[in-house]
C-alpha cells in the first residue's frame, strides 16, 4: 500500500507538477538538482516586483524603503531557518558555489600558509572541491581527501579526531547530504571534533537545507551554505552562514558599491557585518523570493519532509534493487531521498533519455563528481531524486520505465 | 514513437556491436574526443596507406549508444577514403545534424542519426568520434 506522506496535502501547490510530457504524466525525479517552486512563492516574487521594487539600502524613497525591509526581513527568516543567533551572520550569495568559493578565497587566503592542510572528503560536489584546489594551489597549502569505501560510500570517521591530532589540518569542508551517494554525514559529531583540536568547518548543505532540520549552534560549524532553488526558491540566490567571531575579521573578496563606509580616492573602509560581503546591487527578488520558500518549508516542517524523504529514498533502494544488473550507489539503509544507478551496460545518457519519452525526468551524468566517479569505475549514473510534493505510485513509474529500457536496449 | 526516431534499428545494432572496435598499435595514429557533460571518452586510431587513403580503422571507448552507434558507422564509412574526403564526410555529416534541410549527399547509413535534429542535447553524442577521428588524421604525418 502505498504511503504518500506529504504529496496529499501539497503536491497541488505545484502548478508545473501539473502538466504532461511527452503524452505523459510528468513525473520529476530531479529534485536534487533543482527542486519546483509553490504558488505562493511564485506569487510573492511577482507581487515584489509588481508593487515593491526599487534598490536597497540607499535610497530615500517608500519603495526603496520596502525594498530593504524585505531584503532584510528575509535574512532574517534565512538565520531562522538555519537556527542561527543573529541575521548578522547570514551572507547572501548567488548559491552554493559562491559561498565556497567566497570563504576559499576570503578565510583561505588570510589563514592558510604552506604546509597546511584542507581536508575533504572524496565525495565532494566539484562545488566544494575545486574552490579548495586553487587556494591550495594559491597559498601553498595542501589538499587532502578522507576516503570513501566501496559503492556504498563508506567514511570511517571515527579516524577523523587521531587525523586532525597527528597533522595540521586548517579547514574541513564536508558535505551534509552527498548528491549522488545519497548517504548522510553526522555533521554534529565531526563539527564536535573539528572544533576540539581547532579546525574551521565548513558545511555542504546543498542537499539538506530544505530536506532536514537544520541548526548551526546545535550542528556547531563554522560555515554553513546552501541554495535556494534546491528548496523551493529562486535560482540565483542562496545563503552563507558564518560563525560571528569568524566573520567579524573575514576581508571581502568583491568590490564596489553596497559594501563600503567611506571611499576616498585612496582608499574605502568596508561596512560592518553582512553587507561587506554583498558587493553590488543584491539579487533582492530572489531573496523575497527565497523567504517566502523557506518560510513555506518551515509550515510543512522539515522533519516531516526528511521523513518522507527517507521514505522514498527506501522505497526506491527496495524496488529498484529487484531489477537486473542494476548497481546502486551509496548506503543501503539511512539514505537521503536520492538514489544514483547504473544499469547494466545501459549507459546513463540513454537511459535518461529513454525515460524522459515516458514523461520521467531524471538526471544523467557525473553529477559534478568525477573524481568519485573515476574512483567507483563509472563514468557516469542515472539519479532518480525525490522530494515531498512525489507520490510512491511515481516511484513505481520509474521501476516500470526502467523494466522497459531494460527490454529496448538489452541484447 | 519519437523515441525509435533517435534510437534507429540500425543504431541499437552498432551500439550494441560496434565495428572495428578495439585498438592499432604504432605507427597508427590516435585521437581522442572528450565530451565533458557525461564524460564519454572515445579513441579512434588511424593507419594510412602509402597514398595517404585511410587503410586501418579502430575505435574505443566508453560512451551512450548514439556515441557509439556513430563512431562505429563512421569507422565503415571513412575506411578507404581520403583525409580530405573523410573530413569533407563529417562537415556534411555535422550540416546534415544541424541545418534545416541540409543535404544527406553520401551519407548512406548515417542519415539513421537524423533523429538528433529532434534531440539537440544528444549533438554532441553524434559527433564526438567525427572530432576524434580529425584530431587523429590531424595528427598523421606528424
């Protein structure tokens, strides 16, 4: 019997759910690359820019005025979302990838001196590895990798604290919730241990952000970034969280207007708290946009949405497990609701493309790790990635698309 | 149904059992082709004859079935051909995949891949080996 926890009461805020593809049903299964957005998130963007746009932070007027308030009452509803003490600490960026690459290039460059280590896990999205790379390559210092075991993606972590006592590991960058392993990270207990022997975290919550609940003081990490259009909003717009004490003497690493105190010829001094790192006129519809998504998710409640998503991420694991020479990435139990395949010799291109024939739409390819992949011997993998607005009965679409693509290009 | 359009009879059969698969050693030139959205990697390595007519043919690699399908009907196709005339062969080919209407001169088999024309994103696929047999011959002579 099938359960759908939450896909009753909300699949239908979803107009884009709504549609055929192909002739068929949609059934989107890429939720880990970009997830859809509610109407009312929609609606709120729109409603901004119909009635209250103007720029921030600088003007006089009533609509620059309304501006600022929503700009700023969303950062504060992104450091609710994330638990954290004060707004003051929540950076906004364009996504992800620019919050890494901003700590890299803005804590890296200050902190980091030859000899020195940054420590990564084997599993990293290109995201949270090549920022690593070139400030390595920049500072002199060395990037190092915690292996991962097997297909399943195994970390022994608890070989993390005799590591960060024997070598003089700086910064420890790690994912929450891997992309295309599926398995989770206890951010808690390594944050715990980072912490012990004085080493600046940093968390991927890419995948996480919008499917668990989150809190910075509890998880206790130094950096925390995620994007928005991975949990209902805006492409465009995502979040850096900074712990204050590191945050307070991190430099900029964009210039211009925004960010500024005072400008001579000769020189600027750079605002106080987040602003500094927000060169520019800010992306202010995506952050009204991005609120009132994050605000939508905290109705739903994140525990059930990572509920449903253990759910799917089991239910998927059992039954595509039935099909012949399928061979799943990532942990067999405690999974994410994502799950990452090969198919026999069916490679994942074809596989995706045959799919999307029948109206399900998947992702094919590396997933931006293709040194993981290089490792487990794969080229590539087909994913199949779930988020509360499917229904099991889509789950059992996949399974038969996939039975088909067996027959169509099997011997 | 739109998808046998893309994956033709005669497309499955060359994927599945490719043509002139495998490797040739020195003095054979090789080329090789990157697609770096999927990671598909394919090889081709050419001998020519003493009149400069491609005399051996191979390929290999790991790739999708349109990859594969292509770079197997190629290898039948350009055998016995000149450079020029297997390089005049994929700008027809590449014309064909991409222009409304562009003419199928001497194609034969491979106008089995005017299924692509509907499925842009899969381009790349088509042609991948057509890039490395020109980095090959490219490399010939050398």
């Amino acid at each position: 019997m099938a359960i759908d926890l939450l896909a009753h009461d909300y699949r239908g805020d979803f107009p884009i759910l709504d549609q055929k593809v192909n002739g068929f049903p949609l059934v989107y299964l890429d939720n880990a690359a970009s997830t859809q957005h509610p109407v009312c998130v929609i609606d709120e963007i729109a409603r901004y820019y119909r009635e209250d746009h103007a720029n921030v932070h600088r003007g006089i007027h009533a609509l620059s005025s309304r501006a600022t308030k929503l700009y700023e009452d969303a950062r504060i509803v992104a450091a609710q979302f994330l638990g954290a003490a004060s707004s003051e600490s929540i950076i906004f960026t364009r996504g992800t990838t620019e919050g890494i690459n901003l700590v890299a290039s803005s804590w890296g460059s200050a902190h980091l001196s030859p000899g020195e280590i940054i420590l990564i896990t084997e599993m990293e999205h290109h995201a949270n590895l090549i920022p690593w790379q070139m400030i390595a390559r920049r500072t002199g210092a060395s990037l190092q990798y915690i292996p991962i075991h097997g297909d399943e993606g195994t970390v022994d972590w608890s070989l993390l604290d005799q590591r960060l006592k024997e070598n003089p590991v700086r910064l420890l960058a790690f994912t929450h919730i891997s992309n295309s392993l599926g398995c989770i990270n206890p951010v808690r207990e390594i944050c715990t241990t980072a912490r012990r022997h004085g080493v600046v975290t940093l968390v991927d919550a890419a995948q996480s952000a919008g499917h668990a609940p989150i809190n910075v003081q509890e998880l206790g990490c130094d950096f925390l970034v995620f994007s928005g259009h991975k949990c209902c909003g805006p492409t465009g717009i995502g979040v850096l969280y900074g712990n204050p004490e590191l945050l307070a003497d991190l430099e900029p690493s964009q210039f211009g207007g925004e960010m500024i105190s005072r400008v001579t010829y000769e020189s600027a001094e750079w605002k106080s708290g987040p602003h500094r790192f927000e060169a520019g006129t800010p992306h202010i519809a995506g952050a009204v946009g991005l609120a009132s998504a994050l605000e939508y998710l905290e109705n739903i409640g994140r525990s059930a949405i990572r509920h449903s998503d253990h759910h799917f991420g089991r239910v998927a694991y059992e039954k595509l497990s039935a099909l012949p020479g399928i061979r799943i990435l990532g942990p067999k139990t405690e999974r994410a609701g994502l799950v990452s395949f090969q198919l026999g010799t069916i490679h994942a291109h074809d596989l995706v493309a045959y799919a999307d024939q029948f109206g399900v739409a998947m992702r094919g390819g590396h997933h931006c790790n293709q040194p993981l992949m290089r490792k487990l011997g794969l080229q590539a993998t087909a994913r199949a990635s779930f988020y509360f607005y499917n229904t099991e009965s889509e789950i059992d679409r996949l399974v038969d698309v996939l039975w088909d693509a067996i027959r169509y290009f099997g011997d | 149904m739109e998808i046998d359009d893309l994956y033709q009879t005669i497309i499955l059969d060359h994927s599945k059992r490719p043509r002139n698969f495998g490797e040739l050693p020195p003095p054979a030139v090789k080329g090789e082709g990157y697609n770096p959205s999927c990671g598909d990697e394919i090889a081709v390595f050419v001998s020519e004859s003493p009149t400069g007519t491609i005399e051996q043919i191979r390929f290999n690699g790991q790739a999708c079935a349109i990859c594969m399908a292509s770079t197997s009907l190629m290898t039948t196709q350009v055998k016995g051909k000149t450079t020029a005339q297997a390089l005049g062969l994929k700008r027809v080919f590449i014309e064909f995949l991409t222009k409304e209407a562009a003419p199928a001169n001497g194609l034969g088999n491979l106008q089995a891949f005017g299924g692509v024309k509907k499925f842009p994103q899969r381009l790349k696929c088509a042609t991948l080996g057509w890039h490395a047999l020109a980095a090959a011959l490219g490399n010939c002579g050398q």
